[in-house]
C-alpha cells in the first residue's frame, strides 16, 4: 500500500495531501451514513502522531464543517508530528481557534503526558459520545499497545459494550492495536463497528481472528489509480459482490433455455438413519437453480429421502453395505446412470467407516466425466488425500472441507492450520483441485496458487447442516455453468460461496443468527441471487 500511494503521488501527480484529504472525506461519509442526525452529535476523534492521526485531524475537521460537536485528542503535541499528518492537525487547529466558519463546535487537545491523556480521555468518554473515531495507530503498527494507549483500548471497547447508549466505533484503516499484516491479534485492540480502509482490504480487515475486531469493512477509494491496483503483484483476494454479478450476470435464464439448459446436478448422499443432510444438499442444488436433481442414496435410505426432498427432486436407489451405507458393488450401475449427469456432489451423511464405500466414492472421482464436489463423508473416505489423485480443468475437482476435515485430507496435526491460506495453496497446488476451505472467513483456493478470500457470511452459518446446503448450491451452479463458455469452475466456486453466505447474512438479519438453520439459508437464496443481478431475475 505504501507503494501504491507513492507512485500515485510520483507518476500520477495526485499529492499525498489529496489522498489524505480523500481518507478523511471517505470517512466522514461513512460516519454521516451511519449517524441519522451527524448535526449536533458530539464526536471524539482519537488522534496518533502519524499519518492515521493526519487523517482523522483531517476527518474532525470535515465533521465539524458537516455540523457535528467535534473534540479530538492528540496523544503527543502538534510539533511532534511530520509532513501531511502536521499539515492537518495545524489546520485543525486553526479551525478551533476560530470556529465560526464551522457549523459545530471544534476542540483539539494536545496532551504530552500519558497520564494526562488517559485523564482526557475518560473523561471525554464519560461523556458518552456519540462517534468515537479511532486515528491513533494505522498500518504501520508492529509492536502491541503499551500504557495509554492499550488502557484507552480498553475503555473503549467497555464504553461499547457497556454504556446505556452506546457509541458508534469507527477506525480508519484498522482498529489500533492491530498488525494489518497479521490475522493474528498482536495485543490489546481496539473493538469497532465499521473499519474504513483506504484502497484495498489489508490481511488483518478479512482474516480472523483479527478482522473480527473490524466490525463493517468499508473499502474506499481514495483516488489511486486503478489499473495499478489491479497490476500489483498478489494471489490472495477478497471477492466482493462484482464477482458473483458477473457469474449470475453470464449464466442468466434466456427465453430458450430449460432444465436440460440449465443442468443436471446428482448428488450421492445419505446412509440408513443419516438422510437428513442428503435432502439438505439435493434440495439447496434445486433451489440454487439446477435444472434437474437427483439424490442416489442406498436402498434402505431411498424411501425415507424420498419423504425429505422437494417434489422437484428425483431420487434413486444404491447398492448398500449390510450397515445401509453405499456399496462398491453400486458402481457399475452409478456410472451408467449419472452418464447425463453434468456435476455429481458425493459425501453429505454417506459413512465412511466402511472399506466397500470408500471404495465406491474413490472409483466415482478416478472415473468421473464430470465435475466432483467432494464433502463430509466423501472427504474422509479419502483422507489422507492419495498422492495420485488429481483434478484437471477439463475435469475439475471441488473439495470443500472443514478444518477438522482439511486436517484429515492433509494427514497433520492442528498446527498445520497455523496459516490456512498457505495451507490451503500448498494443497491446492499439489494435487490441482479448487479447495474450499470453511471457517470463520471460508476462502477458495486455486490449483494455480490463487486464494480467494469471501467477504459473506456470519456465526450463523456454523449451524449444522448448513455444510451440505453449501455443496448443493456449488453443485447447483456448476451444473448450470456447464452451458456458458466463460465461466470456468473456480468462479463458479467463488461465486457460490459468495451467494450461500449473502443467503446466510439474509437470513440472520431475520431471524439471528443464533435461531437461523440450514434450511434458512437455502429458503434465502432467491432474494440473494435477486440483491445481486435483479435484472437477470425478472421475466421478459
């Protein structure tokens, strides 16, 4: 990002005064959006020395213009500080010297002593402000809070969850006390509820457990060129909704197409007393758009699936073990009947404690002529992954573990997880699949080193079940995407994570996160798909 901002000032001609002053304006609105009546609000803007202080000296000062009663506080003295960030706080303090050409009131505070600051501090808090903007450290911090700084962390979090009219928290570019270079919390941070961050997401905005001290991400732009944005040298992304559009936008329904258009997902799932999450992925395929879905389930377990499913979906019977879990000796007869099929999705509720059915599920991914998506049981039936099974892009694999699943596919011990994106690479290269790794910020790695980090969903989504509604909707668009040229299965990939965790964020609106299912989040779909590409929803 320092590079970025120094060939846009060197090669574009944009002065870095101009981004600073873009910073605070982008933060300013994000304030003024978020507070109903930003005139006659007090607003305590919490400044460092360095350049985040400068942007939000610069962001107090453009509140105060927009009305608001403004008191920011500098931990240090105005000649400690350097170049813009100085430029801005004199600025500051020339408007407080003479406020009449603000429409509210400004106060700058300089304040040398650490007890003196902490003074300030609580007693401005006490005051039960109604913003708190925090601009004392940015992304230049490396070392954890110390002293004034990690107490006033503290009390702000505490005035958050605490105070009988709690504040509006926003930090620019990341909460202090955080290493935007790091996923993991260094020491005390700051808690807040929208992060404005300038140009693109750092890894402490988006990776946990850091980026849950961030609350709303908000990425702004601050006037950086975009092409060199998108040339700079990274494989690791956020997808943001333009990514799912832009999938939606080139499998759209035309006036010609049908089911057979639309694709034929099958899913083998289930096991005699575990039918459940078979109905739960072969449902969330049909309602994710297939045009036809077939559950393949053993015997014993067909009728009760049948009961389970949609009308909509088909069902069929499998060659069972004597525990009522898929057979090898079901095989043959599979590979005739899924030969129209143009994805297959094996694993939710199948049992993998049987060598006859891990047989089975490793002879469906050696044979396959089509797309696989492997999950629960189809992962652990071939965990530790074998050295020589592959995917391709004519005939991709889709693996879409847990972390406890992950570990098992890798054969290691937790520690190995220590960095899922590195580990999720190092596999995804290895063995050329597209690996969705879930969790707390669920990402997609590519065989070409790429990881794509997804900026949807919520705690919510830790429900059960909500694993196998996942893999029916990755089933459900791969099997519509076999009609587009364009879109290959890794953004079909990303786009279905993208959409299923939109549906869940729906869905925990509504009803909490703590009271929403699976189910939910499928019956949520449709008004996902219909918030990213409305025209393409619509009839004629």
């Amino acid at each position: 990002m320092r590079e970025i901002d120094r060939v846009t000032t060197e090669l574009y001609g944009i002065p870095s005064l101009v981004l600073m002053e873009n910073a605070a304006a982008a933060t300013a609105r994000v304030i003024a959006s978020a507070t109903p009546e930003i005139a006659n609000s007090s607003v305590l803007v919490l400044c460092g020395r360095g350049n985040n202080g400068g942007d939000g000296a610069a962001t107090a000062r453009l509140l105060a213009h927009a009305g608001a009663n403004v008191t920011a506080i500098l931990f240090g003295n105005i000649a400690d500080t350097k170049g813009d960030a100085r430029t801005n706080f004199e600025a500051l303090a020339s408007l407080a010297q003479d406020s009449s050409a603000a429409k509210g009131v400004v106060r700058l505070i300089e304040c040398a002593r650490d007890d003196d600051c902490q003074s300030l501090v609580n007693e401005r808090l006490d005051e039960s402000p109604d913003v708190i903007v925090d601009a004392v450290f940015g992304t230049g911090l490396t070392r954890p809070l110390q002293g004034v700084h990690a107490e006033t962390a503290r009390r702000v979090n505490a005035q958050r969850d605490l105070a009988a009219s709690n504040p509006l928290v926003v930090s620019i570019d990341v909460p202090s006390g955080l290493s935007s270079d790091s996923p993991e919390p260094i020491g005390e941070a700051l808690q807040a509820d929208i992060t404005v961050t300038m140009t693109a997401p750092k890894i402490a905005n988006v990776l946990p457990p850091a980026s849950s001290y961030n609350g709303r991400l908000i990425v702004a732009d601050i006037g950086s060129p975009a092409d060199f944005i998108s040339k700079a040298p990274t494989d690791l992304f956020l997808t943001d909704e333009a990514d799912a559009r832009r999938w939606l936008v080139e499998t759209r329904y035309t006036p010609a197409s049908y089911k057979n258009t639309h694709g034929h997902a099958v899913v083998v799932a289930g096991a005699r007393g575990f039918t459940g999450a078979a109905a739960l992925c072969a449902n969330a395929a049909m309602r994710s758009g297939a045009g036809l879905v077939t559950v393949a389930t053993p015997a014993s377990a067909q009728a009760i699936v049948a009961t389970q499913v949609m009308p909509e979906v088909m069902t069929a019977a499998l060659a069972e073990t004597d525990r009522g879990a898929v057979s090898d000796e079901a095989f043959d007869f599979f590979s005739k009947f899924s030969e129209k099929a143009d994805v297959i999705a094996i694993g939710p509720g199948l049992s993998s404690e049987d060598d006859r059915t891990r047989k089975f599920v490793r002879q469906v991914v050696e044979h396959r002529r089509v797309p696989v998506v492997i999950d629960a049981d189809g992962l652990n039936c071939l965990s530790p992954w074998p050295e020589d099974l592959r995917g391709s892009a004519e005939l991709p694999i889709v693996l879409t573990p847990h972390p406890g699943e992950m570990l098992r596919l890798m054969g290691s011990d937790e520690a190995a997880l220590n960095d899922r994106i590195a580990a999720a690479r190092k596999f995804a290269t290895e063995h050329e699949v597209i690996l969705l790794l879930k969790g707390g910020r669920s990402l997609v790695a590519a065989p070409d080193g790429r990881v794509f980090l997804n900026s949807t969903g919520n705690a919510g989504l830790g429900t059960a079940g909500a694993g196998d509604t996942l893999t029916g909707v990755i089933a459900g668009f791969l099997a519509q995407a076999q009609s587009s040229e364009s879109v290959s299965a890794l953004d079909t990939a990303i786009a279905a994570l993208y959409v299923s965790g939109l549906a869940g964020d729906l869905a925990a609106r509504k009803l909490g996160m703590r009271c929403m299912v699976a189910s939910d989040i499928r019956e949520h779909l449709s008004a996902a798909i219909g918030s990213i590409d409305p025209r393409g929803e619509q009839p004629g």
